[in-house]
C-alpha cells in the first residue's frame, strides 16, 4: 500500500493548505518538516526541488498545492 509524504515548513501557507485538504479528503499522510530534518531537504533537492510543499506518493511527487493530484493521491491510499 502506499504511503503519502508532505514535506513542508513552519509558516508555509500553501502546506498548510495541502494539509488542510488531505484532512478533508480523510486521507492519512505523513508531515515531513524539512528544517528539522537535513536528509529530507536533500531528498527534495535530488528530486528537483527548491521549495515546499511537495507531496510525495510512492514514485510519483508533486510541488506546491495541486488540489486535483491531492485527490488522486488519496484514492491511492484509500
């Protein structure tokens, strides 16, 4: 099965929207905060990213706040 990552930041307005409608679609995700968490920055730079959000469900990712792809990746975990 797989899993849904949101890498994020504090006081990023556009993760906090992701989350917000994650938890309205009810889908159960995993918050990562990149500036507690060196590895996950890099993880996102090795994917092309300079910036969060990115969500990330298995192979496939996302930057920013996408909310169609965001109900695709929770029909993935459902």
């Amino acid at each position: 099965m797989l899993e849904i990552t949101v890498y994020s930041r504090p006081d990023c307005q556009p993760c906090k929207a992701v989350a917000r409608k994650l938890d309205q679609l009810g889908a159960t995700y995993r918050k990562i905060d990149v500036t507690e968490d060196p590895a996950a920055g890099e993880y996102l730079r090795s994917l092309g990213y300079a910036s969060t959000p990115v969500t990330v469900v298995g192979e496939h990712h996302k930057h920013g706040y996408a909310p169609e792809w965001l109900k695709w990746a929770a029909s993935q975990v459902a």
